[in-house]
C-alpha cells in the first residue's frame, strides 16, 4: 500500500514510522520546513522512546521518506492520513479545525482516483462530513472516501501501542474504504488486535468517549484519595479492591496530582462542546473537568500547607518531575505548572528537575533553578514534592537526601514510596490518599 502521512507531529511520525514498518511505502509531509530538514537528516523532533531507531530503520530500508512537497507525494496514494494538530481553539474550546480543512483543500486537486483519506487527528464528530464536502468542492469529478481512523496511543509507550493495540476503530460509510484500511492493518489483525468497523461519526465519537471515560476513572479515583486521607485509609487499597472487578478494571486508578497531557484535557472539553452543539448535556465529563482543574491548584497548596502553610518567603522548594507523566518531554498542561505557580505565589523559590523535560519547561515557567540531577535540586532546599512519577525519582537515597534537605519534608504526589521506609529515614511523608 502506499501511505501518505499528512503532519510529522507526534501521531504522524509515530503512525507512519509504524506503518513503513509492517512494510507499505510511507511518505510523510509536513509544511514545516526545518521538521522536514531534520527528518532527512535523521533527527527526531519529538521525544518517543524506539521512535529514532525505527525511522532509521525504515528509512534505510526504503519505505520511509519526507518531503515538504504534496504534488510529489499524493498521485500514487491509497490513502491519505491526515494527522495535523487540532489544539483548542482559544476562547471557547471548541476543537480548531482550521488545519484538517486547509490540508483537505490543499491535497483535493492532487488526490487519485479512488483513493480514501483518513482522519486520524482527533477530530469532532461531523468533521469527516466537512472533509467530504471540502474535496468534492475542490475536486468534483474525483472518485474517493473519507475515513475516520483514531488513534489511542500513550506518549511515552506510543510504538507499542501503535503495534499491540487493545483495538483498531475504523469508521467508514463505503467499503472500498472498510478493504483499504483493512488492507493496511493486516499485519495487526495477525496479533488478533480486533478491528472494529463502524459508521465515520461512531469512529470520531469513540475516541473522545475513551479519553473522556479514561479522564473520569482518574478523576474519581483522585476524589477518593482526598476522601481516604480524611477518613484515615489506603487508596491503593480502595483502588485495587475495586480495581480486580472486572468491570471496572485495575488501570488508570492511580490517584496523583491530575491529568495532563496534550489529549486529556483538550479532548473533554471538546467534548463538552459537542454534547452543548447538540443538546445533549455531559454532566459527567463537566465534572471531571472541573474536578481536575481544581486538583491541579491544589497540589500546590498541599505543599505550602505541609511547609506549615501562608506565607513561605524565602523557603526553597525542590520539585522532581515537570512533565505531564514520565516518559516524554511535554510539559503540555503539565500538573507541575500549576504546583510551581502556586509555590512561587507562597514566595517560594523553586528548583527543578525533570530528566527529559526542562528545555520545554522552561518555556512555560519563569523563575526557576534547573538542576543537573535530583540531588543537586535537593541540595539546601526546605522540602522535596515528587511531580512525575520518572523511574530516576523511584529509588532515591533517602538518607543523602535528608543530608542535602535543610529540613526532613517529601511530599510524594506519585505515591512512589512507602510511608513506613520514607519515616524510618526521620522523614516527614505527605503522599496522595494515604
Ligand atoms: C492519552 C490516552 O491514554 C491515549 O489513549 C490517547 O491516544 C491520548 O491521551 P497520554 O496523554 O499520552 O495518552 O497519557 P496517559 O498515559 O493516558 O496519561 C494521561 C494523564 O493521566 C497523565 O497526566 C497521567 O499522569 C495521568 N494518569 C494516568 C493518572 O493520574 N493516573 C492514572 O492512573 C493514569
């Protein structure tokens, strides 16, 4: 099959480093001149862990290529995938769909005959419609379908996931699209990952309904946490006595400091919007919202109160982990944003460090000390706050951070220790639903 891949952001590359891989010819387009020159010379612009070797690989092997070019990439195509960002739009939410719409107008004089674009950027349902519409108005003789085709990758586990899935959701509404994408992810349907065919409005509702339900399983178990810790109990107890039910499920009951991320967020409130465009209230994932919000401000509150609370002018606080989750470099609506503005609001200095995210932190956050390892951040700070839940921070020396810390406080927002080895060190210990 030849692929083109509209977009090298995160799902882009990853999805067509993917694809190359179970062996159709992959062509990656992007506007973004300095991302292209990077690719060509092998640089990976984003932090995906296998993502370098496996563009390499493909490249190598020639099924895998880059150019700023559509009319180069597009007349040999089977499908075309459009994986462009699509951020809120400032102001009300809603999904800004202004670069899906300009790359359907853009590549509708160049597309052949009979082949099938397929949105894979997360999308509102209706947007396939709207895609149709914008080719046939720019291309009325050409012969094509419009698929909806979302992803459920993890930034961090990406590769893996793109590979292993739980599910491919197809949604289209002619079946030369269903045998085109049927086509593609053979390879898969080998692994027995089922593929699941729908309508293109399911597909593109199905992947705002997981992220939303997703949000609302962490959001629940963070309120049963702040509950646990006024009622003097374990939530990973609570979180894995409900979690061996099978209809509930063990994952994503981890309580911590609140969902980030570049999907979670923005993907709820999009779909608020949609429920108020039709009339059809989610009061549900209105809360989750709105829960989660509240839980981002508050983490830093629960620092400055363990400090003793008020005013802290002049203290130090050492933060370890700025991303949004181990694992990645995005600081993209980032919990640790919230709990750094709300130190420095206390008259908190801060220093920081995150193994893989200062660069993109610093242009988030102002005024604060980046260190070269945990202990350096440690060193003459008045308390410690765990953020991200990095590998690096889950076995620290307990007793070289008490000598570093001029006074014994960690609070652990990731619950990555146990409260009995942390008080044992002489450690005040603050952790989440515990
Ligand atoms: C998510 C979805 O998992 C993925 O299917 C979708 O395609 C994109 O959005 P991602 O944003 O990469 O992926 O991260 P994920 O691992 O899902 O974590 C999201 C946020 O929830 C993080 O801030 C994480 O720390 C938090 N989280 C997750 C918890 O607080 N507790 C949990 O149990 C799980």
């Amino acid at each position: 099959m030849h692929i083109v891949m509209i977009g090298t952001g995160y799902v882009g590359l990853v999805s067509g480093a993917c694809f190359a891989d179970f062996g159709h010819d992959v062509i990656c387009v992007d506007k973004d001149q300095s991302k292209i020159d990077a690719l060509l010379n092998g640089e990976i612009p984003i932090f995906e862990p296998g993502l370098d070797e496996l563009v390499a690989k493909n490249v190598e092997a020639g099924r895998l290529s880059f150019t700023l070019d559509l009319a180069e990439a597009l007349p040999t195509a089977n499908a075309v995938f459009i994986a462009v960002g699509t951020p809120s739009r400032r102001g009300d939410g809603h999904a800004d769909l202004s670069y899906v719409y300009a790359a359907a107008r853009e590549m509708a004089p160049l597309l052949p005959k009979g082949v099938v674009v397929v949105d894979k950027s997360t999308v509102p349902v209706g947007t396939g419609d709207e895609v149709e519409r914008i080719i046939r108005e720019e291309a009325p003789d050409l012969e094509f379908s419009v698929a909806s085709n979302p992803e459920f990758l993890r930034e961090g586990a990406a590769i893996d996931d793109f590979k292993r899935p739980d599910r491919v959701v197809i949604g289209v509404n002619d079946e030369h699209a269903e045998r085109v994408l049927e086509e593609i992810y053979r390879p898969l349907t080998r692994n027995e990952s089922p593929l699941i065919t729908m309508s293109r409005r399911g597909a593109e509702l199905t992947k705002y309904a997981a992220n939303a339900f997703l949000a609302t399983k962490i959001s629940f178990i963070n309120e049963i946490a702040d509950l646990c810790e006024k009622v003097g109990t374990d939530v990973g107890d609570v979180a894995k006595g409900i979690g061996l039910d099978s209809r509930i499920g063990n994952r994503f009951l981890m309580p911590g400091p609140g969902y980030g991320g570049s999907c979670f967020p923005k993907d709820t409130l999009a779909l608020l919007k949609t429920g108020q465009d039709y009339e059809s209230p989610l009061r549900i994932v209105e809360s989750v919202v709105a829960s989660n919000d509240q839980r981002k401000r508050s983490m830093g509150r629960k620092v400055v109160s363990a400090m003793g609370g008020g005013e802290q002018h002049g203290k130090t606080v050492a933060v370890l982990g700025l991303t949004f989750k181990a694992n990645t470099d995005d600081m993209r609506d980032s919990p640790a944003i919230s709990v750094v503005q709300a130190l420095q609001d206390a008259g908190i200095k801060v220093k920081a460090y995150d193994p893989e995210g200062m660069d993109q932190a610093a242009k988030v956050l102002n005024n604060v000390i980046y260190c070269d390892g945990p202990y350096e951040a440690l060193d003459g700070a008045d308390a410690a706050v765990i953020v991200t839940e990095w590998d690096a921070f889950r076995a620290l020396d307990l007793q070289r951070m008490k000598s570093l810390l001029k006074s014994p406080l960690l609070v652990d927002l990731r619950n990555l220790y146990s409260r009995r080895d942390v008080e044992e060190h002489g450690f005040t210990y603050i952790a989440v639903g515990r």
